[in-house]
C-alpha cells in the first residue's frame, strides 16, 4: 500500500504543478518517477512485462530513432520529448506492477476520487472567484476558463474524464457509495461549469455507458442499478444547478475556433504526405505548422488540436500504428474494469483536442490510468459484492463477482424425506470441492437389513 501511496502522490504533484511556466517542476516528476522505480526493481522477486508495453517501448525509442537517424527538425525538442516518453512507459509500467492487487487498486481509485474531488471543487471556486489567478494567488495571464492548476478548460475536462469513471464505479460497489456518488457529481458539474464542449459531452456518456455496463452484467440486480442512476441522477443535478451551466450554453450558441482546427489538421495531412515514414520529429509540430499554414489569423496555433494526427505528423505513420495498437489493446480490459472507461473517452477527445500534448503531466495520468486498466488483465473486480446476488451460478473459473447467472435450483424438493440428511451432506460436499452452486444429486436411502445386519440400498417402493 506504501507504494500505492507514493505513486497517487506523485501524479497529484503533477497535476497540482500543470500550471508552473517552467520544465523544472515536470522534471522533479520524472525524477521521483525514476527513483520509485527502481524501489521496486530492488524489492521485485521476479518481473513480470506486461504485453502492452512492448508496443509502448516501440514509441518510446521511436524519438531516439529519429535522431539517430538526422530526420528530427529539431533535435532538442525531439530529445525532450524522447525522456518524456520514457517517463510515460516506466509510469505505465509501474502503475501495471503496483496496482496489480485489488486491494491496492481500489485503494488508489478511491485516493483519485476523493483528490479529483477536492479539485474539481477548489477549480469551480477559483472559476468565480479568482479573476484568472491559480489557486487564487499565482497569475495565470487569463481571466477567465482557468480551473484550479488547469488553465485550459479542455484540458481539464481531459482529466475529470480519467477520474469520474473510477469515482462512478466506487459509487456502484464500495461501502461509502453516497460519498462517491457525491465526488462523481462534483467532478461531472465541475466540467459543465468549465463550459468545455466536447469534455461536458464525453463526460455526460461516460455516465450513460457506466449505466449501461452495470446493467448490462448478468449478475447485477436491474432494481440496484436503478437505484444508483435515480440517486446519482440526484447528486448530479444538484452539483450543475449549483455550478451553473449558462457558460456553457453560451459557448455552444457562440461561434468556435473550428476554421483553425480545421485548417491545422489539413496542415499536418500535408506534413504527413511530405514525411511518411520517419515524420519531422516528436515535439516539432509547432515548428513545422507555419510552413504549411493555410490562412493567418495572427492566433498562435501550437498544436495540431488533433493528437492523432500530429502523432503521425511528428512521428510519421509508425509511430501512430504503434499508438493505434497500444489503444487497441487497452480497449477491452478498460471496458470490463468500468473504471477504466475514461482511457476510451480521452482517446475520442483527442480526435478533437491535445490532450496529450503541451502538457506531459496531464499525459502522465493517462498512461497511470492505463496501467491500472491493464493491472487487471481484463479481469472482472468485485462489482457486485454487495449489490446482488453473486453466488448464483458461480463458477470457479469466472472472475469473482461478475459471473453469468446460471439457471435457478429447482424449488420443490429433491429428495424423499428420508434422504434430506443425506442430501444436505451431499449438498455441503458438492459445494466444498466445486464451487459450483449446482442442483446436488439424489442421494441413496439407506435401510437396516431384516435380521440385523450391514444397511444396504433400498429397493423400489412397496417392496418388503
């Protein structure tokens, strides 16, 4: 649990340290990153690689391969972006190794919830109160849309949709679930205060699909699933009617940025035609978009506000088949844990956003998110421990909780009068070895022997 602990600690010094100008306080991340690290190698009996991070090595060394190489455009920026890389397999891999108990998963989801909570709070606060200022005190250099150490709305909304997720799942199984189910609506109404357009609308679908996928377990009581939505449906229409939400009604009606979006997507189609293979370098995009800009506007674009496409466009085609893959493989276990749906959303904002991007520490808790999707090996967690009926067709192979229902024991009785002691040791028995809730077999009625003797099986009825 102590290293449970220090990691959820280090990726929330990144996160409350997003906003400081300068690389220092992103490189004490890295560095603690390194040194916990290696704490466990020295304590590992054995290691254990998970398959998904051998598609992640690829496109950590792919930047080391374009310097090599002399194709980056910018072999500093390309460097950083190399140890950035670095930095987010070894957090993946860690988070793979320590979260692989469920004890210390569900220990680490609950630390992101209530932390994730006590933000998003803070940020809905320091939205109205601040006048641009970080935590209410440092300048941002805006003056509005700055949310706690988030001063781009979208790249917070970004990071709730990590979080609310987990906070949703805990509401559904842990013990304090009103006090999850409060935290999830904090972090869902603090994203609709943000005004972001495509966040607020991830947000309200991981809601909807966490809804879905508990109803959708066999196991699950459809009356429990639908007391968790009225209740949370309660907690969360309080949160946005104290938040508000006429920001971003606002920004909905408003016209957007789309024609920069639209045109710095075009220019990294054009860079990917030029560079294919190898790209211009990771971290170069924004050195590369002036050449191939199609209007000014006299806005600095800095990124490509489409991850995907820039990942090709700094990377060539290579690097994005690598992401495409690790994706791939992160898609089934992040459905089944439920907790791990926001993996999936941050994807889908990315293909309108840059998430991923400008700032490494929020990247950071995406592959954190990641490696406690695959800690689980796409194993089911105990969701219905204390909502339903979990023993009912249960089978020893089948993750605990999550089983498939198997068919009712009948209800009348199944045996004679006679048998129901020996068919309640049978009953016992069965259960012991299999683990299997299954309908016992009939048991034979034993009777003495005329004379005194040893008792043998009994004959048909009506027999002397």
């Amino acid at each position: 649990m102590t290293a449970a602990a220090l990691f959820a600690a280090l990726l929330f010094y990144a996160v409350l340290t997003l906003w400081v100008p300068g690389r220092w306080a992103w490189s004490l991340f890295q560095v603690g990153v390194f040194l916990l690290a290696g704490w466990r190698l020295r304590r590992a009996r054995s290691i254990r690689p998970a398959p998904a991070a051998a598609t992640l090595a690829v496109a950590a060394l792919w930047p080391l391969a374009q310097v090599a190489a002399g194709r980056s455009v910018n072999r500093g920026e390309t460097w950083m972006a190399a140890l950035d890389w670095a930095t987010f397999l070894v957090v993946f891999l860690l988070a793979a190794d320590i979260l692989s108990g469920r004890r210390e998963r569900h220990w680490f989801l609950g630390a992101i919830s209530f932390g994730g909570m006590i933000v998003a709070a803070a940020a809905v606060l320091q939205d109205y109160s601040s006048a641009g200022k970080i935590f209410w005190h440092f300048p941002s250099g805006y003056t509005e849309g700055v949310l706690g150490p988030f001063v781009n709305r979208n790249q917070y909304a970004a990071w709730v949709e990590l979080l609310l997720p987990a906070a949703l799942y805990l509401a559904a199984t842990a013990r304090r679930r009103a006090l999850y189910g409060v935290a999830a609506a904090i972090l869902l109404g603090s994203v609709i205060a943000g005004a972001s357009r495509a966040g607020s609308a991830l947000a309200v679908g991981e809601v909807l699909a966490v809804a879905v996928a508990l109803a959708a377990r066999h196991a699950n009581p459809r009356r429990a699933v639908a007391l968790w939505t009225a209740q949370f449906a309660c907690f969360a229409a309080i949160a946005i009617a104290v938040v508000g939400w006429q920001g971003l009604r606002d920004r909905l009606g408003a016209p957007g940025t789309e024609v920069l979006r639209m045109d710095a997507v075009r220019a990294s189609a054009a860079m990917i035609r030029d560079r294919p293979w190898i790209g211009s370098g990771l971290g170069t995009w924004a050195r590369m978009y002036p050449r191939y800009a199609g209007l000014d506007t006299g806005v600095a674009v800095n990124q490509a506000h489409n991850d995907w496409a820039q990942w090709a466009a700094e990377g060539g085609l290579p690097f994005l088949m690598a992401m495409v893959v690790f994706a791939g493989l992160l898609c089934k276990p992040a459905f089944r844990s439920i907790y791990g749906l926001g993996v999936a959303a941050v994807l889908l904002h990315a293909l309108v956003d840059y998430p991923m991007q400008q700032r490494p520490a929020l990247a950071a808790w995406w592959f954190a998110m990641a490696g406690a999707v695959w800690a689980a090996n796409g194993a089911y967690d105990d969701v219905l421990r204390r909502t339903g009926r979990t023993r009912r067709g249960v089978a020893r192979g089948d993750p605990p909780g999550l089983q498939a229902a198997g068919p009712a024991a009948p209800s009348g009785p199944l045996y004679r009068p006679g048998d129901a002691r020996a068919g309640g040791v049978a009953d016992a028995a069965a259960e012991r070895n299999s683990g299997i809730a299954e309908p016992p077999r009939r048991a034979r009625e034993l009777r003495p022997l005329a004379g005194g003797g040893l008792p043998g099986p009994a004959g048909p009825r009506g027999s002397p």
